[in-house]
C-alpha cells in the first residue's frame, strides 16, 4: 500500500468517524425532542381541560387559573366551531394585531399538532390549537446548529491545515532539490576530471564520447535540481526543438518497441519556457507512458497553436486511467509501481503550473485504449 492510499483511507476513516457523531447527536436529540413535545402536549391538554372548566363552573377555580397562567411558552390559539380566532397566548405581541400573521400561525399550528376540543354545551364547542414552544424548536434545531459550527470548524481547520502542510511540504522539497544538486556537483566535478585524464590515456573515443555525454545528463540533472523552489528563467524558446531533444533522449533510454511520433505544425512556436525543465516534464510524463503501454506500444506527440495557447498533447495506447483517477495521478505519493515514488506527474505538475502559468491535466482517457495528456502553455507570460 502506498502513501497516498494510506492517506485516503485515514481520510476516509476520519469521515465515516464524523458522519457516525453526526448522526449519533441527531438522533438523540431527536428522542429529546419527541419527549419534550409529548410533555408540552400533556401540559396543553391540562390547559384545555383547565379552560372548559374556568368558563363552566362557577366553584372555586384559583387551581385552574394558576393552570392557564403558568403556559408562558406554548403558544396557543382557541377558535370557535365556525373558526373565528377567540384568543391567543404567547405570541408575538408586536404583531398580534396583525390578523395575517395570526392566521398564519393558525395554519401553521393546525399542521403541527392535533387540536383540543373544548366542550362548553351541546351546542357550542371551542377549538384549542397548539404550536412548538421556544424552547422546544430551539433544542430541535440544536443539532443542525451544532453540526454547522462542527463542519465550520473542520473545513477552517483543514484549509489552515493544509496550506501549512503544503508550505512545510515545499520547504522539504526546496531543501531536497538544492541539496541533491549540492551533493551531485562534487562527484560530477571529479568525473570530468577524470574523463580528461582517459582522454590522454585511451584511444576509445566511442567509450570517451559516451561517458562524457552520461557526464553532461548529470550535469543537466543538476541543473534541474538547483532551479526548484526558485523561479525560473524564462527565455524564448522553440518549443518544438525543446521538445525533440527530450524524445531523443528517450528514445536512447527505451525499447525499440516504443514508437515515438511527433506531430508538429508547420510554423514554428516561440513560447515563454525554462528549456530544462519543461524537457523534464516531457521526459516524465513520456515515462509513464511508456509504463502504460508495458514498454512496446507507440507514444504521439502534438503540437498546436492556439492563438493565445500552445497545446502539448502526449498520447498512448496504453491501459488507460479511470476517471476517478484523473487528478488523483498528479498528487503526491501517488503510484501504481511497486517500487515508484509518484514524484514525477506532481513535479511535472509544479513545473507547468507554478513556473510557466500554465495547465497539465488528463484530456481524454478510455480503459485499454489509451490516454492523452495535455499541456497549455499561454504565449504571453506577464512581465515576460
């Protein structure tokens, strides 16, 4: 299992831990709810019952009265059989006058809850309705309320979280890179060295030759190396030369069943680039190519102008990539080798977005067919 899979299963397990919270406080909040609601019910059919009795019997009420007096937080609203409004208690008194608003409530009580009849004679009968009291509609709306400030705080807490990630991720990789071609110039220094001392020695030029051109790709590597983590140097570039070098250099590093094709319009396109390192690019996502197609196969390369963008379009008929995976194989950590980093699409990444103000992305992918990856590069660059 490799690093990014790790994290997405800590990701996901910390999820399915929060959605479990989340729904345990629901619904417990939910059965405090329905039993505040059967007691508010309770308590407002003892108000009927209160009420029938105050306008029935002419016998000592205090008990009733302090019954009906004692509701301060239901809201009520008593009605006669043909449905004219009596009285009501506990509404809002700015806006009690408003006969809109009381029949508002009306309905919306008779929606809420069933009524209480109140029982005068045979012939007269009154209506008690009933909504939610204050209190009981803010424990119910608590919850939400509570999950909101949670998932509030998580995503705040994630954005913090990751940018520092990602600002201590490229402190490493800036320190990583720079050190790398620290370490690399004193090797390659003593190998010129002694490559001059061969030249004196041998007559081998083929071995000579080859052993200085190995010499100068370190020497390139190190350069690249050195240039992250700062901005690079962009100077007018043919991007068509650029990216014939780096498929030469390919093509003497992969199998001859690899076929390289490269589609290149009959103008030439002078562009904004850092040479070196946009041939890392080419060199990188040509490499997984070359994985895709298992080393025989054939790899095209096209070229077009756009007016305000170059296209760059490398694509194999390989074994695809699945869409869920399309921005997936340019993070971090992500591999599909069992001894690979997943280091070369996220730096071929950064190169493109960061250093030239451009996009790479997956442009088209169909399993067992292939994939085309596109790289836009804009013409202009501000303050180029």
């Amino acid at each position: 299992m490799n690093f990014y899979t790790q994290k997405l299963r800590w990701k996901f397990l910390l999820f399915i831990a929060a959605v479990i919270i989340g729904v345990s406080s629901l619904w417990y909040t939910n059965i405090l709810v329905r039993k505040f609601a059967l007691e508010e019910k309770k308590r407002i059919e003892l108000w009927a019952e209160a009420q029938e009795q105050v306008i029935k019997s002419d016998e000592n009420l205090d008990f009733f009265f302090r019954v009906l007096s004692n509701n301060e937080t239901i809201p009520v609203i008593v009605v006669d059989s043909a449905d004219n409004i009596l009285f009501s208690r506990n509404l809002n008194p700015a806006k009690t006058s408003n006969q809109r608003y009381i029949d508002r409530k009306l309905k919306q009580m008779k929606e809420e809850n069933e009524s209480f009849e109140i029982v005068i004679s045979n012939d007269d009968r009154q209506f008690l309705y009933y909504g939610h009291s204050t209190i009981l509609t803010k424990l119910a709306c608590y919850p939400y309320v509570q999950l909101a400030i949670i998932l509030l705080f998580i995503i705040v807490s994630y954005f913090a979280f990751s940018v520092s990630r990602k600002t201590e991720q490229n402190k490493v990789w800036v320190g990583l890179s720079k050190e790398t071609a620290h370490q690399l110039g004193t090797p390659i220094s003593s190998l010129m060295a002694w490559l001059e001392i061969m030249r004196s020695k041998t007559t081998d030029q083929e071995m000579l030759n080859e052993l200085g051109k190995d010499i100068k790709r370190l020497e390139k590597i190190t350069e690249r190396f050195s240039k992250i983590g700062s901005k690079p140097i962009l100077d007018k570039e043919n991007i068509q030369e650029v990216i014939e070098r780096a498929i030469i250099y390919l093509k003497t590093r992969s199998s001859d069943k690899v076929i390289y094709d490269i589609h290149l319009p009959q103008d030439e396109l002078i562009i904004p680039l850092n040479a070196e390192l946009f041939e890392w690019v080419i060199e990188n996502v040509c490499k997984n190519a070359i994985d895709a197609i298992n080393g025989t196969g054939k790899i095209d390369i096209f070229i077009s102008d756009h007016t305000q963008v170059v296209y760059a379009d490398i694509a194999d008929n390989g074994r695809g990539i699945p869409k869920s995976k399309y921005k997936t194989i340019f993070k971090p950590g992500y591999t599909t080798k069992e001894r690979g980093w997943g280091l070369g699409l996220s730096l071929s990444k950064r190169i493109v977005e960061e250093y030239h103000g451009g996009k790479i992305f997956v442009n088209d992918s169909e399993l067992d067919h292939g994939t085309t990856i596109r790289i836009v590069l804009r013409k202009n660059i501000s303050g180029f």
